[in-house]
C-alpha cells in the first residue's frame, strides 16, 4: 500500500508537484545536532584559543561553515533532479 502523496511508480515528479512539508524528526535532529557543534566547538575555541588567532577565531569559521552549508543545501533542495542527473556521472 503507497503511502499518501507518494508516488510508486519509481519516477520521479516536479518539485512544484510534490506536497507535504519537511520531516519534523529529520529536521530537528539535524538542527539539534548543529546546534551541539557550535557549542562544542565555542567550549572548546574558549579553552584553546591560545593560539596566535583570539579565542572565538575557531568558533566564527565554524558558523561561517554552518552558514555556507545551509545556503548551498537551500539551493540543492530547490534544484529540479533533470538538472542533478545532468552533471551527474
């Protein structure tokens, strides 16, 4: 039995076609998990900053890395699969 809004045919559809909304326990795992990095890395910036680049230099590259990984996943999620298959191997 297919379950609602999913097609079983195996082909894939249009992304303007596709209904639904993100999955809550996928995304709050992957926010829950972001978040924790950041802490784990501002703990530890704090505690080894002593080197020649300031204490939050480690915890400023790691959001600027989050932040550059969120934009380019917003624009995978929003790419049409005909354009992935294109440059795909």
């Amino acid at each position: 039995m297919a379950a609602i809004g999913y097609d079983v045919s195996g082909q894939a559809t249009r992304i303007d076609e596709i209904g639904g909304r993100f999955d809550p326990w996928l995304l709050g795992a992957v926010v829950a998990l972001a978040c924790l990095g950041v802490v784990m890395v501002g703990s530890a910036a704090i505690a080894g900053g002593g080197q020649n680049v300031g204490p939050w230099y480690f915890l400023v590259r790691h959001a600027v890395y989050l932040g550059i990984g969120i934009a380019i996943a917003l624009v995978v999620m929003r790419m049409e699969l005909k354009q992935v298959e294109q440059y795909a191997q």
